[in-house]
C-alpha cells in the first residue's frame, strides 16, 4: 500500500469506499491525497453525494431494478 496515492488511485479507493468499508491506511492515505488535491476533493463531495443518496433513496437508483424499468420501457 502506497502513502502517497495518485490521482487514479484515489479515486479507485473512492469507488471502492462506495461497495466495502475501507481500511484504516486506506482512509488515512486517501484523506491525505484529497487535503493536497482538490480536484479529487471535488470528486469526493460527488461520492459522498451519492452514496449518501442511495442510502436515503433506494428506489431512486435505476440499477436497483433494471428488469421493472426495462419491462416499463417495452410496454410503452
Ligand atoms: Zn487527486
């Protein structure tokens, strides 16, 4: 595990923070990059956002059931 993360990993972490809860080196060398980066610190605000969003909204998310809106979609 690198200290330093670049640009890619961080944000692969971040996309990975979204599935699993992440390690405590992963964090730390994350929050590291994202205090330099704000580019990354953006993208993060977006990651926040929307795991946030589909904690809340479930429903809203539209690969959470791809069959109903697809069937919705050819019946129309
Ligand atoms: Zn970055």
């Amino acid at each position: 595990m690198k200290l330093w993360l670049s640009c890619h990993d961080a944000s692969r972490t971040m996309s990975e923070g979204m599935d699993r809860e992440l390690g405590l080196l992963e964090r730390g060398t994350l929050r590291m990059h994202l205090m330099i980066c704000g580019a990354c610190h953006r993208v993060q605000g977006q990651f926040a956002f929307l795991r946030e969003a589909a904690r809340r909204y479930p429903e809203a998310l539209p690969d959470e059931s791809p069959s109903d809106t697809d069937a919705a979609r050819h019946r129309r």
